[in-house]
C-alpha cells in the first residue's frame, strides 16, 4: 500500500474571502486525519491573491491542533526567505508541542514575485546569488552545534532546548534538490504538480545517490501530484474546469481566486489555450477512481516513491474533500 498524503495551497475561490480559504484548509486536514493520509502539508506563498497562507508555521500550528494522528508539516518553508535560527526556533516550537507531528520541508525559491522577494529579505544580510546552500548548512550546523571553535554561534542555545528539529525534507522541481538531499541524507519531495524536469530522473537520482546520516538512515522520496478525482470520468472533468482555466490566467500573469466551473466551461477558449490545456495535463491527473489508478500507475512504477502527496485546485469545497475520500478508498489508505 502505498502512503497517501495532501499538500494543500488554500487557494482562494471566487466570492469567497483568503479568511474563508484557510478554514477550508483546516477543515481539509480533519477529513484527511480522519481518512489516514500519513502527511497534511502547507505552503509558502507571499503577495497571491490566490493563495491566502504565507505563514505556513502558524497554519501547521493550528492544524495539529484540531488533528490527533496525522504528521503535519511545510511544503515547504522558503529557507531564503528566513534566518536559520528563526526556522529552527519555529520548528523546536512545534515539534515540542506536538512530538513526532511535525515535518520541515525546505524550498529553495521565494514563492512569490522579486519586489515583494526584496520586502521579504531586505533587512538581512545581503550575500548576492544563491545562498540556499549556506543557509541550509547552517541550519543543520545550529542542530548539530558543530561550529568551528571560536564561532559565534556555538553560543546559541536554541529554545525549548532538547527538542530535536522535525524530519526535514529538500523540496524542488529540478535536480538541484534530489543530489543535495541524497548527498546530506534527508528526506526528498519533487514538485511533479509544476516541474518540467523529469520526475523520473530526479526521484530515482535521489535514491541512488542517498547517503546514510544521522538524519535518516534510508530514503524517503515524496511524489507530489494534482490530482482531481470524482465518481465519474465526466464529474471529474467537470471539476477540471477551474484549474485549466486558472492555469492560464496563471501564465498570463493573472493571479485572482479559483474560478467556478461555470464560469469555467462558459469561457471561449483559443486553440492556443485549448493546446496549453492539454500540455498542463501531463501533470493534472483528472477522472474516477479507476481511471486515475490505471493513470497513475506507470508514474509510480517509473519514479518508486515511498509516498505519493496529492494536491487538488478545485472550487467546491465538498467536492475536494469527496476528491480525497474517494483517492482514499480507492489507494486503501488505513482509514478508508
């Protein structure tokens, strides 16, 4: 049985509020807790009407709390976007409040736009260029204590103090993510829900690369997938219809709430955005049950994930959370 898990954006929908997006989130996570996926994650995103959290650590805060089993974590948290110290003190946080809960995915990209990037770091240090890496290792390093002697930071003491950071994972689209994982020995997530590179290539890079480390002795490779599922190949379709249409405002620059599907299929489409629709599709996975099993099957054949996380953009929020009841029935998650 392979484990299933959700990562969700709270996207805002037509005539509804962001505050409004965020309840759904939450009330999304109970439903999946209750229906056994393994993992609940949230994202970061700054300055998109459409997506309403950019604070996932308070979203996980909030969902582990009105959660009982289901680990709970960020997909991820943008390391350039922060301080180390201030991800590892969030992180001690929760993961005291709540043992063996909580995960760290690591993002490498800003989430959002460059100005609102500059309003995000302009009061930090600035290095120039990628500095991903850097911060990285000193997250790791402010876990482990192993500074240089005479560094400063060997003074810090990270409070609650004998909590160890979650279970971190490097999130990405590309390679990057899958070699420095393997070499670091962490857990790895690629993004297939937006990526252009080839899944299979970075996930099975990542297992035959991984080393062996005192954050993880084996790999453990997350698959994130769109996925919009209902009883019948035509209702699915149906649901479909506000994530085509979103993707192409998406690559028009236009970041407004998910639309309704009637506003959807009521749309005159070109035949360039009908021949975009049908490109983004190789990474939406849209009909029943069945139909997305036998969809699904040679990606999880060819890539070997430990565990596959869904994603759904869907308007009617009764309608997601049945998109995941029915994935949990169908894939046999321990509470279907």
């Amino acid at each position: 049985m392979l484990p299933l898990s959700v990562l969700d954006l709270s996207f805002v929908t037509a005539g509804a509020t962001p505050a409004d997006a965020l309840r759904r989130t939450i009330d999304l996570a109970r439903h999946a807790d209750r229906l056994g996926f393994t993992r609940f994650w949230v994202a970061e995103h700054h300055n998109l009407p459409s997506v309403a959290s950019g604070a996932p650590e308070i979203m996980i805060g909030q969902i582990a709390a009105v959660t009982e089993r289901i680990h709970v974590g960020s997909g991820g948290v943008m390391l350039p976007n922060h301080a180390p110290l201030m991800v590892a003190e969030r992180f001690k946080l929760l993961a005291a409040l709540f043992p063996g809960r909580i995960d760290l995915g690591l993002g490498r990209a800003p989430g959002t736009d460059p100005v609102t990037s500059y309003a995000l770091r302009r009061h930090q240090q600035e290095r120039g260029g990628d500095d991903f890496f850097e911060r990285l290792q000193e997250l790791l390093l402010l876990e482990t204590g192993r500074f240089p002697d005479g560094h400063p930071f060997r003074k810090i003491d990270i409070m609650p103090s004998g909590v160890p950071l979650p279970p971190i994972w490097l999130l990405g689209s590309s390679d990057y993510s899958a070699h420095l994982s393997a070499q670091l020995g962490l857990g790895f997530g690629f993004a297939h829900h937006f990526a252009s590179y080839d899944p299979v290539d970075a996930m099975l890079s990542y297992r035959r690369e991984f080393t062996p480390s005192q954050w993880r002795q084996t790999p453990h490779a997350i698959l994130t997938v769109a996925i919009i599922c209902a009883e019948t190949d035509e209702a699915a379709e149906r649901l479909a219809s506000s994530a085509d249409l979103n993707v192409l405002r998406r690559a028009r620059g236009e970041y407004g709430p998910l639309p309704t599907p009637e506003e959807a299929l009521a749309y005159d489409y070109s035949t360039a955005e009908r021949d975009a629709i049908r490109r983004n599709r190789q990474r939406l996975f849209v009909g029943s049950p069945q139909t997305l099993r036998a969809a699904l099957q040679p990606l999880i054949a060819a890539t070997q994930p430990d565990e596959l996380m869904v994603t759904a953009a869907i308007f009617d929020a009764d309608a997601k959370i049945r998109s995941y009841e029915l994935l949990a029935l169908e894939f046999g998650t321990r509470s279907a």
